[in-house]
C-alpha cells in the first residue's frame, strides 16, 4: 500500500512539473516574442516599448487555450515581415482569437 501511494506522489508530482514547466515555457515565448514586436513597433512609431510588452503579455494571457496562444503568437511573430504602416493590422488579426 505505501508503495502505491510512493509511486502515485512521484506520478502527481511529475505531472504538475511538467504543466508548470508547459506554461513556463509559454510565457517565456509570448514575452520573446512581444518584445520583438515592441521593438518594431516602437522603431515605427515610437510606441512606448514597456508599455507595449506588457500589454502584449497581458493579451496572451486572455486566450483561452494554449493552442489560441500558440497560434496568436505565431501570427504575431509573421507580422515582422509586414510594412510600418500594416503591423497594428497584422497585431490586431495576431489577437482577434484570444479577444472574442
């Protein structure tokens, strides 16, 4: 019996690493990739880069599954590709799932 309830916690414990760690990793993305996006922004039309990333961070956080944050980021990460004068376009479109 104390082997079960052994390996049980080691399983439990594993398991919170792992989506701590899924999170964390997540976080670390949506924060590398608003500070690129910042960084072009604020390179376009003196946007005020901390401002910007933390809101940017915030947006992420507002999706409501991983798979939205994950897709909104990779759109968000394509629109360093696009022209001054279209990244609030393209940043808009990055976000429209997680804000609906």
């Amino acid at each position: 019996m104390n082997t079960v309830k052994l390996v049980l916690s080691f399983t439990m414990a594993a398991m919170i690493g792992l989506s701590v760690g899924a999170c964390k990793s997540s976080e670390m993305r949506a924060e590398r990739i608003c500070k690129r996006h910042c960084s072009m922004l604020e390179d376009c039309n003196n946007t005020d880069y901390d401002n910007c990333v933390n809101t940017c961070v915030e947006t992420s956080q507002e999706c409501d599954s991983d798979a939205d944050v994950e897709m909104a980021l990779d759109k968000l990460d394509q629109c360093r590709n696009e022209q001054c004068g279209e990244v609030l376009g393209c940043e808009a479109d990055a976000w429209i799932e997680c804000k609906l």
